[in-house]
C-alpha cells in the first residue's frame, strides 16, 4: 500500500493503545488485514507497516477508520482515527457507532438514508460482523437516558428596528431543492405526522409480511430520507420529539428488516444499531428490547448462536420484570432460537418453556405494545417448531409447524411459508418423503413470488437435505415442479 510522507513526531497516540490492546506489530497488522477482507478489501500489512505508522506516516483510504474499528473490538469502546493519531476518513463501519447525544443519531442515520435510497449498491454489499454488536448492545444496557430531545427554532438577533429572521440553512436550501421545504428545518411537527408515520409503518409492514422485504424497500428508505429526515431537524418539544424518535426508530428497524429480508447483511445491522440508538433518544427501554431481539433474530440467521443468546439477554435484562407478558415471550423465545442453533438442548428448551409461561400469563385487555401483538399462540408454535428442528426434534417440530400453520393468519404469508419448509424437514426428518416434498414444493412456489431472498435461501435449505434422496420418485417429481421457480 502507498503511504503518505512521514511526520516528523512518532504517533504516541498509537504506541499508547497498542500497549493497551497487548498487541504485537505483526498481530496489529493481521488483524488490519483480516478486517479488510471483510469489506472485499485486498490488504498486505506488515509488521513493517505499523513501524511506519508509529514513527508518524499515515495510511491512506479507509485504512484509519480499520484500524481505529480493529481497536474497537478489542477495547470494547468506540475509537476513531483521530483517537489513535491517523488523519480522519469516511469509516468503513460507518451506522455501526452508537451516538453520544441524539443530533448525531440523526447525523448518522440520515446519512445511511441518503446512501441507500441513490445508487451505492455497495453498501448493500457490506459485510455482517458479529464483532460489530458488542458496543451497541452494552451502550445501549449501560447509557443514561438522553435527557432532552426538543429543538428549537433558530433565530438571529435582529438589527434594531427589524423583526427577527431565522437563517436558512443549508440543510433547508437541500430540502427545497428535493421539493419538501414543507419538512425543511424550522417545521414545527405536529402530532398528525407522527400519526402519519405510524400508518406509514403499518403500511410498509404490511407489504414486507405479504411480498417480501424487495417489495417496497426502496419507495420506504426515499420515505424516510424525504420526509422524516427533515421532521428530525424540524423544531418540537420534549413531549412530541420522544414520540417522533420513538416513530423513527420503528421505521428505521423496519428498513433493517427489509435489507435483512434481502440479503444485504451489513446495512441491515447498521439499520438496526441506528434504531436501538433512536430507541433510547424516544425513552423508550421496551422497544430497544425488540431491536435486540430484531439483531439476535439476524445472528441466528447467520449462524451466530453465541451472539444471538447473548443479545436476547442483554434485552431481558434491560427490560427486567418490567415488560408485559406478550414482550417477555417474545424475549425468551430469541434467546431459545439462539440455543437451539447451537444445538444446546437443555437451555433450548428452559428458554421455551419461560416463554410459554410469560405467553400464559397473559390476560384480554393487558396493554401490549402494537410492535409485540404479532407474538401470539401462531408465532409461539412457529418458535418451537423451528427450535425443535434446529434439534433435529422431527416429531415436535412437525407438531408445532402444523399448529403453527392451523393458527397462523393468512397476511402473514412469508412466515406461513418459513413454518411450511418447518414442517417439510420435520416429515423428510421422519422419512415422510411423499409429504415432505409436497410441502416444500407449495413453498417453493410461494418463493417465486416474493422478493425475499430468506424465503428462496429456507428452500434451498430444504433442497440440499434432499440430497441423499436424490435419485428417488418423489424428489424428482419435486424438482420437475420447481424447476423454472428460481431460474
């Protein structure tokens, strides 16, 4: 790699953080590397390189931000560049920082709206790290609460004689420019347009349940970036300002979800360690809860168990006793999935049995949250029924999926078909071969036509423990069915 000319000072920035780290030149240069390969970047450091660092040259690109984010996880606190002595980049792992004050949430999550709605589709390209939930979640467990969100209008002092004038701002020259100077700084919200952004929730919720995250992603991150953007630097009080950060971390988690939905790992963490930070701007503990829960969801997905049990109880203890039944259920049940992707039979099935309990004790009329009224009896069954797969549990797996299906409403079309490839494997586990491979064919045809990358990848799942079938009747008659579905 090129660097720049040497500085006349050695960094003692870095040489103080290396000792604290414990690491040796070459293990610091590895680790750079390794980092790099994450983010499809090609790196040859050295031992050498980082007695060129010490001594005062300078990396170049986005190599400052990899070291400072390499000093991160080992740490456990967030570092930048200036931090270690290296001049300032754009981060690599920018969306990934847990915000000091909630200006630089929206500072931050506004940034990751504007890349994702133009035409960066490298930042759907951008790697998951599991690394990458350590800090969030303890800042999220351990911070204080913010203790004021309100702004206020700007406003010069005016010449004498002259009413006052508030400046324009460039943020506002911007949103007239994209014809929403409605929402440019200085509207004052109200509290029809976090009503607004409540129904445009459920709206985008609702498509995402039916066709699949693709559906309409990018119509809800222009959304967010032409309309909510300029609400969060608009002018409100405490009150309305906590419901408006409250809303924003719902619609943020919900594009999270969305990415999650289609494969773009990356951003879609980044979308959700925004939403937690939002969460805590609004006060509100509950909802932060089930961004965790959101990123334990991903982590079992890619097969991090470890991460994702660890998330799951960073949740319930954040929330303590304090969460209505249907929200401890919910809690539980992540931490189970976690277990059972690690093949831990006993926690597994100590963490469902609490969740079925919590579920239990819940009574008509008890106030749940409206982003928990999903988790029900249906989506109890669809937790056992995956975990007891993941356990190779074939006979209880199959019992919960068909609950699961006998109760499950039909909006909720792309989790119906993740509980019908459930019970496909459970009847492939139990050599019901004939039924298995009728369900996972009505499945696959469900794929085709949604956008949802999750939904292809639970049929290629299926698809690849077919193979010791593979020269059976029903298995070709499957595959003859299925054929054109995913050309």
């Amino acid at each position: 790699m090129t660097e720049r000319p040497a500085q006349r000072t050695p960094n003692r920035q870095l040489a103080a953080l290396i000792a604290e780290a414990g690491f040796s030149n070459a293990g610091l240069a590895r680790r750079v590397d390794q980092l790099g390969l994450e983010h499809g970047l090609d790196l040859r450091y050295d031992k050498t390189s980082v007695t060129r660092w010490l001594r005062g040259q300078q990396p170049r690109g986005t190599t400052p931000a990899l070291i400072a984010e390499v000093f991160t996880r080992r740490l456990g606190r967030r570092l930048t560049a200036q931090d270690l002595g290296l001049d300032a980049c754009a981060p690599v792992y920018a969306g990934l920082e847990f915000a000091a004050t909630p200006e630089e949430a929206v500072d931050i999550v506004s940034g990751l709206w504007r890349k994702d709605s133009g035409s960066h589709a490298e930042l759907r390209k951008i790697a998951f790290t599991s690394a990458g939930l350590v800090v969030p979640s303890r800042d999220w467990l351990i911070g204080r609460p913010d203790e004021k969100v309100a702004r206020a209008e700007p406003v010069r002092v005016p010449a004498q004689g002259r009413p006052p004038v508030r400046p324009v701002t460039p943020a506002e020259i911007a949103a007239r420019r994209r014809g929403t100077a409605d929402r440019a700084p200085g509207y004052r919200v109200t509290g029809g347009d976090i009503a607004a952004l409540r129904s445009v929730g459920e709206l985008f919720r609702t498509l995402d349940d039916a066709y699949g995250g693709g559906h309409a992603r990018q119509a809800l991150v222009r959304y967010l970036e032409h309309e909510l953007e300029p609400m969060l630097r608009g002018t409100y009080g405490e009150q309305t300002g906590r419901r408006l950060f409250a809303a924003a971390a719902d619609l943020t988690r919900l594009a999270g979800w969305t990415s999650f939905d289609i494969a773009a790992h990356g951003l879609a963490q980044r979308y959700f360690v925004q939403a937690l930070r939002l969460a805590q701007a609004a006060g509100d503990r509950a909802y932060g809860a089930y961004v965790l829960v959101t990123m334990s969801r991903q982590a079992v997905y890619l097969g991090h168990g470890r991460e994702a049990v660890q998330l799951a109880r960073v949740a319930q203890q954040g929330m303590g006793s304090s969460a209505p039944p249907a929200v401890q259920a919910l809690l539980h049940a992540a931490e189970a999935r976690g277990h059972g992707v690690l093949g831990e039979v006993r926690a597994c099935t100590a963490a469902l049995v609490r969740a079925e309990r919590s579920l239990d004790a819940a009574r008509p009329g008890d106030e749940v949250p409206h982003w928990a009224r999903f988790f029900d009896e249906a989506q109890l069954a669809d937790e056992f029924g995956h975990c007891h797969r993941d356990l190779q549990q074939f006979r209880a797996a199959a019992q919960h999926a068909e609950r699961s299906l006998q109760l499950r409403a039909p909006g909720y079309a792309r989790s119906r078909l993740f509980c019908r490839v459930v019970l496909a494997t459970a009847r492939l586990g139990l050599g019901e071969l004939d039924q298995a491979c009728q369900l996972a064919a009505e499945a696959a045809a469900q794929a085709g036509e949604m956008r949802s990358v999750r939904a292809v990848e639970y049929v290629r799942d299926f698809e690849r423990r077919l193979e010791p079938y593979r020269d059976a009747g029903p298995v070709r008659t499957y595959r003859d069915r299925v054929a054109t579905t995913f050309a």
